[in-house]
C-alpha cells in the first residue's frame, strides 16, 4: 500500500475515531508528540488525548456533533479533508447560551503524517478565528 493510500485509511479511520471518540483508535492514529492549537486552549494540546479532549469540549456544546468526509487529496505526507460538520447547540459554547438551533457548515482540514502513518498535525478552519474573534467568543 502506498503512503497516499495508506494515509487516506488513516482519515476514514479518524472520522470513526472523533464520532464515536474512540480513545484506543486516537492513541493508534495520532503520533503522541503532535501539538494541536485551538482557540479553546490557551495552551497546545499533545496526541490523541490532546485532540479528544477537544472532541468532547465540543460534544459539551453540541451533543449530536458529527463529522463527515465529503472529499479528500493526498500527496506524499499530507491529506487535505473537506468535511461537513452537524450538530445541534443545546450546551454552553463559549460562553453562548445553547440555542437549540442546528447548524451544518463546511470545512477543509489539511493533516500531516510522519513515517510511521500517524497524524502529526492538523491545520483548521482557520477563518473560523476571524468569526470567533469578531463576535467576542475569543480574544
């Protein structure tokens, strides 16, 4: 199987792996030196707990959150990931009140493996800042 191959698997994989926050599938996909920044954290978070924690901070908000693949590239190392993201608002986001309102938006993802097949970032939405910071929900 080749690189490419093998790191599209890896991204079906991850999907099952952030739906159904799968710890033992997080620590097999994700390298434990990969540092994730969110705008929830004022600090990096490391490997596959670092990203599932980001998961549930979510789920918190947005109970039924589910993430879907829509298209994926790859080239050598990398795989850029076009997903749909759904959910309803019913938990406290941010400081936002949940709403109740459902929501479904479009995001492209880019991810980045080492040697060994295992995510060592992922670079997102990061238009979403500009969002977030404009509506007073980050600084």
């Amino acid at each position: 199987m080749s690189k490419v191959e093998r790191n599209k698997l890896t991204m079906k994989k991850f999907m099952t792996c952030i739906n159904t926050n799968d710890k033992v599938l997080a620590e097999e996909l994700i390298a434990p030196e990969a540092e994730f920044t969110t705008p929830v954290s004022e600090k990096p978070l490391y490997g596959g707990a670092g990203y599932l924690s980001v998961v549930d901070l979510m789920r918190k908000s947005f109970s039924d959150i589910r993430w879907e693949i829509v298209d994926m590239a790859a080239e050598d190392d990398k795989v850029a990931v076009s997903w749909i993201c759904s959910g309803t608002h019913d938990g406290e986001f941010m400081g936002l009140a949940p709403t109740g309102k459902k929501f479904s938006f479009s995001v492209m993802n880019f991810y980045y493996f080492n040697d060994d097949g295992k995510i060592i970032n992922d670079v997102a939405a990061q238009g979403m800042f500009g969002l977030l910071t404009t509506l007073g929900l980050i600084k």
